[in-house]
C-alpha cells in the first residue's frame, strides 16, 4: 500500500471519527434544550432539570420581589455572551406591552439576574444579584443562561434553559398562550 493511499485512509477514518463526535455534541445540545434532562452523573440522578411548575420558589424573599406580579428569575454567568444578550432583551422585553398585558391582573413582570459569582455592573434597570451559588443549587439551575419564571403566589411557572435571545422570547411567548 503506498504513503498516499494510506494517508486517504487515515484522513477518511478521521473524518468519519470527527463526524460522530459532533453528532454526539448535537444531541447532547438537543437533550439539553429541549429535553430538559438532566446530564448523568450529577448527584447520580437523572431526569428534569429546575423546579417542577407549581413548586414554592425559594429564596424570593432574599430577592426584593414585591410579588405584585410575576418574576423572571435570570441564572447567568459573568462570563457568557449569551447571558449577556439574554439579560439585555429580558430589559428589552419588561418594558414591552407583550408582557405587559400577559399579566393582566397581575401586574407588570419584574426580572431579577442571578450569578453564582460577582455580577457585573449593568445599568438595564433590572435587579441584579451576586453570590447567589446557593440559589443556583435550590432552582437546580444546571448551565446558564437558565429562566425561572414565577407567579405572583411564589409558585413556579415554568424552569428551563434559554440559549439565546429567542430562546427565552418563546418562552415567555409560551407562557402567555397558556394564561
């Protein structure tokens, strides 16, 4: 077998090696944004990740919510872009009549972003917190950028990852066709 023939080879096997890792990425990716799983190995439990819709939200009171109407509870992380983007249309999205008429009774939505860490400065006009890693355990926050949205009750209304913008766009798009 000659050098190149043998190189042809060896190239095609690593494509076809590279091929199934990111497929394997792929579906990790799919697993977590849609599936809302839980990755293996964590507390040798699998399963959803956050809290289940109608759990008491913890840690409420730590946060300067008035509970006059629902919150957006924002886990990010100082050093993710797309947290960043998440917490600059989270503002976007507060001001907007969208939310604002889902609601209704409840009053107008304030967000709170939480980060394990210290929190960078941001003059948004939304509540910003640092050191909140016991927080980050108690909602079961698993990555960031991670959106709990709660009821003026204190009660869980829906707990899942967003990895975008848009993300936590339909999100909250979803919560106001379900009201």
């Amino acid at each position: 077998m000659s050098f190149q023939t043998s190189a042809l080879i060896l190239s095609w096997v690593a494509i076809l090696l590279l091929a199934l890792v990111v497929s394997g990425l792929v579906r990790q990716v799919h697993v977590l944004s849609s599936g809302l799983v839980r990755p293996a190995g964590r507390g040798g439990s699998t399963g959803p990740v956050g809290l289940a819709p109608g759990a008491l939200a913890p840690g409420l009171d730590l946060l300067g919510t008035d509970r006059s109407g629902p919150v957006l509870l924002l886990f990010l992380s100082a050093d993710c872009h797309t947290c960043s983007a998440v917490l600059t249309e989270a503002a976007h999205l507060t001001g907007s009549a969208r939310l604002t008429g889902a609601a209704q009774d409840a009053g107008d939505l304030s967000v709170r972003a939480l980060y394990a860490g210290p929190a960078p400065a941001t003059d948004l006009g939304i509540g910003v917190y640092g050191g909140q890693a016991e927080l980050f355990e108690r909602y079961d926050a698993i990555a960031t950028p991670f959106a709990v949205l709660v009821d003026p009750s204190g009660r869980v209304v829906r707990s899942e990852p967003v990895g975008s913008p848009a993300a936590l766009r339909t999100l909250l798009d979803r919560v106001v066709q379900e009201a």
